[in-house]
C-alpha cells in the first residue's frame, strides 16, 4: 500500500494571510503617515503620541469591523449558495448527477468516466461534491469572519506600534525624517516576507508596498505643512 504524504499548497494560507498582510501594512502606512502629517503642522510632542495612539485603537477596530463584514457577507453567500444546492439535490438528484458529470467532461474527462467519478463523489457526499467542483467552496478557501477580523487588527497593532514607538523616544526636531525611513524599511521587509510566502516575485513585492506607503506619508506630510501653524 502507498503510503501517502500530506503536502502544504500556499493556497491553505490565502485566508490568514490576506487579512495579516493587510493588517499590518494598514497600521503602518496609516499610523505614521498620521505621525508625520501631525509632526509637519508643527504639534508638540505630546500630541503627536495622542495623535498616534488614537489612529492605532481606531485602525485596529476598523480594520477588524471592516474584514469582518466583509468576510460575513462572503460566508452568507457562500451558506445561501450551499443551501440551495442542497435543495436542488434533494429535488432532483439525476439532474444533479448529470451536471457534476459534465463539469469533469469539461476538465477532460471521458464521459463514461467522468459518469462514474461523478456518482462515486456524490455516493460519498454529494453536497461537498457539488460545493467544491461546480460552486468553487473548498475548506481553504471558505470565509471566516471571526478569523479575518481578530487577525486584521492583532496585525495592525503590530504595524502600527513600530512608527508609534519611535515617536516616544525620537525628538520632534528628527521625527519625520526617522519614523519616514524606518517605516518605508519595515514595508518593504513585510512586503518581501509576504511575496515569499505567498509564492510571488520578492523585489515587486517589497517595492510595491513601499511606493504604496511612500506616497501616503508625503501626502500627509503635505497637508500637515499646508494647514498646520507654528505656535
């Protein structure tokens, strides 16, 4: 008997860390772009922390009510889709057999063949069938709301906690240009770690994020200026 190995495909990661990534660059790009556009209107230092603070807690709860209602709304699509799926089944299961059949024959199965693998796979568990093969729900990719909202804001926290720090111990006189470069640096190594794990191209990954984040702190950095007053 052939004794099977289980294999780890990065498509089981697509859930988590969609949500991670995105959490994390979130908290970083808002946060100290929110530092810098805070420190260029020439506040003082203690209200660019209370500034930063309060960017953090409201980004972690956006981000987590965001990705959860978000999430939900997939799962609610994906339960109603199931639901009548199952009723379908129950209606008319030759129907239901037939149209499984000719989902394989289009993959390039013979049609003998692909009669006798769709009634094994529905003999076994037809609703899973039929959610897998013709709605495209499988156990990787299946939404979870819960999941996606804790990860989003645990993830931005994190992110945002980097430029916050530095804010703390850094003086006004040197805080752009510090919380800027040091920001832009930790983008670019989530973007790289995150390309490499999902299986994509490292440099684009990293220099993707960072222009991202890049624009959005000169952005802000530019409106801080603009509006801000030297007391």
């Amino acid at each position: 008997m052939v004794k099977l190995h289980r294999e780890r495909h990065r498509t089981q990661r697509i859930g988590w860390l969609r949500a991670a990534v995105l959490g994390a660059n979130d908290g970083i790009i808002s946060t100290a772009s929110l530092i810098v556009g805070v420190a260029a209107a020439h506040a003082n230092h203690h209200d660019i922390i209370v500034a930063g603070i309060a960017g953090m807690v409201a980004g972690a709860m956006s981000m987590a009510a965001g990705e959860y209602v978000s999430v939900s709304s997939q799962a609610d699509t994906e339960q109603a889709d199931i639901a009548r799926e199952r009723k379908e089944l129950a209606a008319d299961p030759e129907h239901e057999h037939a149209e499984l059949a000719t989902i394989y024959e289009q993959r390039g199965l013979e049609s003998a063949l692909a009669q006798q693998v769709a009634q094994q796979l529905m003999a076994k568990d037809a609703l899973a069938a039929h959610a897998r093969d013709e709605l495209g729900i499988t156990e990787f990719a299946s939404a979870r709301p819960i999941q996606a909202a804790w990860t989003s804001a645990l993830t931005f926290t994190v992110g945002a906690a980097l430029p916050l720090l530095i804010t703390v111990f850094v003086p006004v006189a040197r805080l752009i240009p510090i919380v800027t470069l040091s920001s832009l640096a930790c983008l670019a190594l989530l973007g790289g770690v995150a390309a490499k794990t999902g299986g994509a191209r490292i440099l684009f990954g990293a220099a993707r994020v960072t222009f991202w984040g890049a624009l959005a702190m000169a952005l802000t950095a530019g409106v801080g200026a603009l509006f801000g007053t030297v007391l």
